[in-house]
C-alpha cells in the first residue's frame, strides 16, 4: 500500500516566501509612516541609493591664500593652496531581523498550506514593528558598536563649537569649517526660546540653504505650540495629512520627536529636503564648496543636504524562508542597511536648555 501523502517541508517554505515578498512592500510603508525623520527623507528625496563600500566626497574647506592686489613688478604669493579634503563616509549600519515559526504550528494545522497565508500576516506585522522601532532608535542615537548606524548624535553635539570632538566622515571636527551649530535657551522657553531657535536658523541658514525640518522634545513642541497661538499656528499639510503633529518655525517643519528624551529640551535644526533623489556615483562627485556666498539663499554648492544613503541590495531585502538548521523551525532574515552622510555640518544645529532641561 502507498504510504499516506505529506505535504513537504520545502512546500511550506515557498508558500511562506510568495506570501511574504508579496505583502513586504505595505509593511515598508508601515515602517515608513511611524517615523516623522524616515518619512521625510523619503518624501523630500534625500534618499540616495547605492550599493557602494563608501561616499567619497571632496570638499574645498580653505579660500585660496594667493589672493592680492598688485601693481605689476612686485613677486606674488605663492603659498600651497590644495586645500581639497575628501569627506569617506564607510560606516554602514546593518540591520537584521530574523523572523521564526516553529513547524509544530505548521504540522497541527489542518490544510497547512492554507493555514500558512493566514499564519504570516501577524509574523509580518511582528517583524516590520520591531525593525520600525529599531531603525528609529538607531537614526536618533550615536554608533557605539560595529553595525550600528551612526545617527543624529554621532554628528551632531549639544555643544559649542570649540568645545566638539567628534569624527565626521573621517574628518575631525573643528572650529574653522567642520562643525555643527549649536545655541542654549537661557531661562524659560516662553521668554527665551524662540529668540534661540531664531538665532540657531540664522548660523544655520548662513552657507546657502536655510533649515526644513526641527525634531524637538514633545515638551519644547508643546511650549512652542502655546507660544503660537492657534491665530499663528502654521502647519505643513503633507505632513499632518500623514499623521503628524507639527507646526512651522520661518518655513521649516517643527515636529514632535518621541525618539529624543521627554523633557530634555532638546531640538535638532536639519537641512534635509531635496529636489530629487541623488543618481551620483559613491566616486566620482564633483568637489563641492563649503562657503558658496554667505548670506544668499540660494548659494552654489553640491554640499550641505543630509542625505540617508541606503544598500538598495539591503533594502527591505529579505532570503527565502528555510528550515532551520538542527530545528525543526522555518526562518528568514531580513536586512536594512543605512548610513548618515551629512556634508556640511554648519547646515545643521541642536538646542538645549542652559538649564540642563526643559524649563517653560
């Protein structure tokens, strides 16, 4: 006699991988739509993919010294006047997540193979919520081990400009040109907190762009939300039309972060918007300029936009689903692989309470 038919282990698993390729593309916008600072990178176009082992990018960071007035006869400086640096951004974060079904609930369930589209929509919803929520912690903290992604604070510092040491792009920070913004709110918010912000946009806007986006702590968004009026409260309509609360400071986008610290006092001042999505090569930019003409919105430069450079090979990139070795479980990986490069730090500022916290 036949021995009774089975439904095999490897029918399973390309059930589980058609069902699960198939409904990625909706968890990505789930991911997507939870994240204010995702959402507008992609939105705005400063996303750049590229499969790339770095961004090398040159800059010119000093004025040519050889610059004089002369009469005819008298000898002309002739000082070194290489002043290009490349800018090597080759930290990219790896991110996985590995998703899990034993096969007991596999093996339990009459018409496994039907039970299984039914099975993978929790898995899915699982997987994209923990890789939302990951993500979102990465882009907000700084690198501390290998693979992580180097976010907000490990470029930008709560600090004055002499007083930060960090490593940005291979490049030591410094005082004369690689450096990011930074103002204090002295006292409460109410007296003194717009006149920080309007300060912090002016050093920010001074190299050509001026700022889109400001993440703030929900206690600085709600002081700043009274300090408006409902007469002044201005609102981005994209923005809020996909669920977030935010109102306008002088064109740029105030967003309440859940990602920074309640009551921290703190805000991120970003130049992030772009016209379109970045097609240059991770090697052959052209070398871009950190001082177009100060003061002049609309200053000729390549540098100053935060871009989020994403592996389009590790985008939301996941293997097929396999048993897994030694047990008796189906798994798959999914990865996400993300760097910050951010070219023209003085674009860019943060804001704190001299206070140490938030003070209305």
């Amino acid at each position: 006699m036949a021995a009774p038919y089975s439904t095999t282990l490897t029918d399973y698993s390309k059930k589980f991988t058609a069902t699960w390729e198939a409904s990625w593309e909706k968890m990505v916008w789930l991911i997507l739509e939870q994240s204010p600072l995702l959402w507008y990178h992609y939105m705005t176009g400063a996303i750049h993919m590229e499969a790339a082992p770095a961004a090398r990018i040159p800059f010119a960071h000093a004025e040519n010294p050889n610059v004089q007035t002369y009469q005819g006869t008298e000898t002309l400086n002739t000082a070194e006047s290489e002043f290009y640096k490349p800018f090597i951004f080759d930290d990219w974060g790896q991110i996985s997540c590995q998703s899990v079904v034993a096969t007991d609930k596999i093996d339990t369930n009459k018409g496994a193979k039907e039970q299984i589209v039914k099975m993978l929509p929790a898995e899915l919803q699982q997987c994209a919520i923990t890789m939302r929520n990951f993500i979102e912690t990465q882009l907000h903290t700084a690198k501390v081990t290998d693979g992580d992604v180097d976010g907000l604070r490990g470029f930008l510092e709560f600090a004055a400009p002499a007083a930060q040491t960090g490593t940005v792009g291979n490049v030591a920070k410094n005082s004369t040109y690689h450096f990011n913004q930074y103002e204090q709110v002295a006292g409460g918010f109410a007296a003194n907190g717009v006149a920080a912000w309007t300060k912090l946009y002016r050093k920010c806007a001074r190299w050509g762009r001026r700022p889109d986006l400001m993440l703030t702590d929900v206690a600085v968004y709600d002081a700043y939300e009274e300090w408006c009026g409902p007469e002044r409260a201005l609102v981005d309509e994209a923005m809020g039309s996909a669920g977030f609360d935010n109102l306008r400071f002088k064109g740029a986008k105030v967003v309440p972060d859940y990602g920074i610290t309640e009551d921290s006092g703190e805000t991120f001042m970003l130049n992030i918007a772009d016209k379109a999505p970045s097609k240059a090569s991770g090697h052959n930019f052209e070398p871009g300029f950190l001082d177009p003409v100060k003061g002049k919105s609309k200053g000729e430069t390549n540098l100053g936009r935060l871009q989020l450079w994403i592996n389009p090979n590790a985008h939301f990139a996941s293997d097929p689903w396999r048993l897994a070795q030694e047990q008796w479980a189906l798994i798959c990986k999914t990865k996400f692989h993300a760097m910050y490069v951010p070219l023209n730090l003085r674009e860019h500022g943060t804001c704190d309470f001299a206070a140490g916290s938030f003070v209305a």
